[in-house]
C-alpha cells in the first residue's frame, strides 16, 4: 500500500479531519488524523493491518514474540497486527498519568515485544510505552505505526517503521498561525480524559 493509498483510506473513513486540533503531544494543529475512525470499519482495518504487517515482516528480522500497544489508539491496529503475526497482545493504560500494565496483562523477561501505535507525533506515547517493557524485562525489537507524523523527527529510543509519513504541520501554544488562533480547539485524543 503507497502514501496515497494509505490516505485515501483516511479521506473514504471520513478519518482526516480539518479544524484546530490540540494533540496528545499538547501540539496545535490544522488536521488530525482520527485512526479509530479509520479502523472502525472491519474490512479497512484489515487492509490497513495487513499493508503494515507486510512490512514489518519484511523489516524487522528478530523474533516477534508480543506486540504492546499504548490504549487507546493503539488498540486496534495493535490488536490487528498481533493476529497477523500470531503473537499475543497485551495494552498498556495511563493511570494517573503514566503507562501501565492492567486487566491480568504481564511481559515476562526476555520477550521480544513489539510496540504498534496508530499514530507517531512527538515519539512521547513510545518512548513511555517502551519504559514500561523495559521495567517489566522485556526487549524492544522496533515500533510500527500505521503513520508517522513526525517524518523520521520524532526521538525515539528504537527504529520506527511506518506505512506512510504524512507531513501535517504541528505548532506550540504561542506559535499559533493567527488562521488558527480564532477556531475553537478541540482535543481528539485519549490523553488527560476526565
């Protein structure tokens, strides 16, 4: 699956929005790309999963024995990916601000995890998610995500495969473009739900 594919499978969810977004990262932006829109519908989702789990077979040459996923927007794809592969899935949950294991979940030393996202902005959601493999023993062979954001910027603490980069332009809170400044923001994500 190309760039293009990959997007017009947003544009046909409906799943590339346009507005003023306030990310997870706390970056400002114009568009956001809303992948559980996206992967809502079963046959898309499996396109999408299967394009990305493609390539992470042809890439990444360790053994792949759990995939991890931050919830919530890496649920489904990393669900998605973990019966591509045939390996178990476990998520981690923010609890009171930081990644955890819950429901029964464990890494046990020695796995080779996987982490798969939906989307890689910043690289913060990883390198946080990739701390609590590391605590719990497990190994890092790579991260996958369905798009990175971030075209290769974002600081991560392992490689990054992605099915398409998608350059959306990102601002701070006082680098604001004054075509956004007077759209109500809104914040799409999962992050700092109340």
């Amino acid at each position: 699956m190309n760039k293009d594919q990959v997007i017009s499978e947003f544009i046909d969810a409906g799943a590339l929005l346009e507005g003023h977004f306030i990310l997870s990262s706390g970056l400002h932006s114009s568009k956001y790309l809303q992948c559980a829109l996206a992967l809502s519908d079963p046959s898309r989702a499996k396109r999408l999963s299967s394009a990305l789990s493609e390539k992470i077979k042809e890439k990444i040459k360790e053994k792949i024995d759990l995939i991890v996923s931050p919830a919530m927007g890496g649920v489904i794809i990393g669900h998605e990916i973990a019966r591509n592969l045939n390996v178990p899935f476990v998520f981690l949950e923010r609890v009171n601000g930081a990644f955890e294991l819950r429901r029964g979940f464990s890494i046990k030393p020695g796995l080779k995890c996987l982490l798969v996202e939906d989307i890689v902005t910043t690289g913060l959601s990883s390198n946080e998610s990739m701390e609590v493999v590391n605590k719990y023993g497990g190994e890092i062979v790579g991260e996958a995500c369905l798009i990175d954001r971030s075209c290769g910027k974002a600081k991560l603490d392992t490689e990054l495969l992605s099915l398409t980069s998608f350059d959306i332009p990102t601002f701070d809170s006082d680098n604001i473009p004054k075509e956004l400044i007077n759209v109500p923001a809104i914040k799409p994500g999962s992050r700092n739900i109340t």
